[in-house]
C-alpha cells in the first residue's frame, strides 16, 4: 500500500468573515463615492458661481450636513471657499450721491422738513401746546 501525500486543506475563511469583509467593503466604497459627490458638488458650485456653503454643498452632492463637517479636508475646502466668496463680494460702500435717483433721495429732496417728536412729555408741555411746529396746512417748507 502506498500513502498519498496528505492534500493541503485549502485555507477555508468561515462565511461569517467573508460576509463581514464585503460589508466593509461596500462600506468604504459608499463613504469613498459620498466623498467624490462632496467634491464634484463643490466644484460645480464655483463653476457655476454659486455660494459655497455647507448646505449648498450637502444639497448639491446629496450628502449630510453632518458628513461635511466630520470630514476635515472637505470642511476646511468649504471654509476657505467660502471666506473667499465673502471677500469678494464685500465692496467698500460707496456714499450715495445726490443724483443716484434713491428713494431717500427722492424724499429728502421734497420735504427738507423733519418733524421729530419732542423728547420729553414736559418738553410738550412747555411748548404752549403748539405740537407739532409744522403741519402740511401751516409749514412753507413743504408747500
């Protein structure tokens, strides 16, 4: 009689592992893809020059607000965008011209006139009873 060579047992993996590897797997291809939405929103956001924030993002790449903020180099990009965006669009304020057509203006200009309440209630009293100085009826100013 002649004995085989004993036959390596193929390393068998339990299916229990198998199925918790795949789930891992799938896990980090689903947080990989989430992360590739995050950013392909974010760049169309610029493109398209729109404001970049969390929610812009989180709504344009159908991720979570809470996804964004756990994740530091999306949160950080998004910071950044975003203190730009605000850079840019703060101008100096410019003061307004006489001729600029306002409403302020417009009204400032046709009735130079302002009727300010008197400060006090003793103030109205000592005034004669004569409140207010100017009426439409009785103030030239505004005709």
């Amino acid at each position: 009689m002649s004995k085989r060579p004993p036959e390596s047992a193929p390393e068998t993996v339990p299916p229990s592992d198998r199925r918790i590897a795949a789930l891992r797997q799938a896990a980090q291809d689903k947080h990989q893809q989430a992360i590739q939405r995050a950013e392909a929103g974010i760049r169309r956001l610029v493109k398209e020059r729109e404001e970049v924030n969390f929610r812009a993002v989180a709504r344009a790449a159908g991720v979570s607000l809470d996804f964004l903020y756990a994740h530091t180099d999306l949160r950080k990009r998004i910071e950044t965008l975003r203190g730009q965006q605000r850079s840019e669009n703060q101008s100096p304020p410019q003061a307004p011209s006489a001729d600029d057509g306002t409403v302020i203006h417009a009204l400032t200009d046709a009735t130079p006139c302002v009727v300010s309440a008197p400060p006090t209630a003793n103030a109205f009293k000592n005034s004669n009873n004569d409140w207010p100085p100017h009426t439409p009826r009785s103030c030239a100013c505004i005709g």
